[in-house]
C-alpha cells in the first residue's frame, strides 16, 4: 500500500507542535512528525498580518483525521489550519514502517 495521509498544521509555535506530535505518537495515529518555522500572511477581519508560526505535519494513514483534529483542537483555541493531504508514492520502507507503527 502507498497510499498514506500528511496532516499539515498551523500552529503558533514548537512547543504547541511538540506537545501535539507527541500526544498523536503516543495514541499511534502517526509514525513520524516533523515541524518547522514559517513565516505567514493572511488577511483576518479585513487586516493583512504578517507573523511568525510553525508547520507541524503527520505522516499517517486514511481514516485517522477526525482522530489527529480532535488531539490538536484539544491543545489550541484558535482559528489554523489542519489539512489533509494525499501522498501517492512513498518508499516501500516507509510505507511498512506506517503500517507497522499505525493500529
């Protein structure tokens, strides 16, 4: 199977997208996350900001998203980004790690 799941994130620092990675490792929703800075644009009642935040994302598999939303909604109480995205081709290794880390 090659067909997996990346739960991509906005979160306003690392320590938010530690403790959340960690809490969705822990219930074996994902077998890796990583995070990095960004730098953010948007427009939020009718004002254009410009701000530092951080990307968390979670290699997973499909059926989990409502699961992983519910662990990040439980840690914020603000308007991100979670999305789901399709990864088509991945490496025969990396796909058994998933399936073997995943439940």
């Amino acid at each position: 199977m090659k067909n997996h799941k990346i739960i991509y994130v906005t979160l306003n620092n690392k320590e938010e997208a530690r403790r959340i990675g960690r809490k969705i490792l822990d219930a074996r929703l994902a077998n890796c996350v990583n995070w990095f800075p960004i730098t953010c644009m948007y427009n939020w009642q009718g004002e254009i900001t410009e701000e530092l935040e951080v990307v968390l994302l979670i290699k997973t598999l499909p059926g989990k998203f409502s699961r992983i939303e519910k662990i990040i909604k439980s840690e914020i109480d603000y308007t991100n980004c979670i999305a789901e995205l399709n990864v088509d081709q991945n490496s025969d290794e990396f796909c058994q790690w998933l399936k073997d880390i995943i439940k």
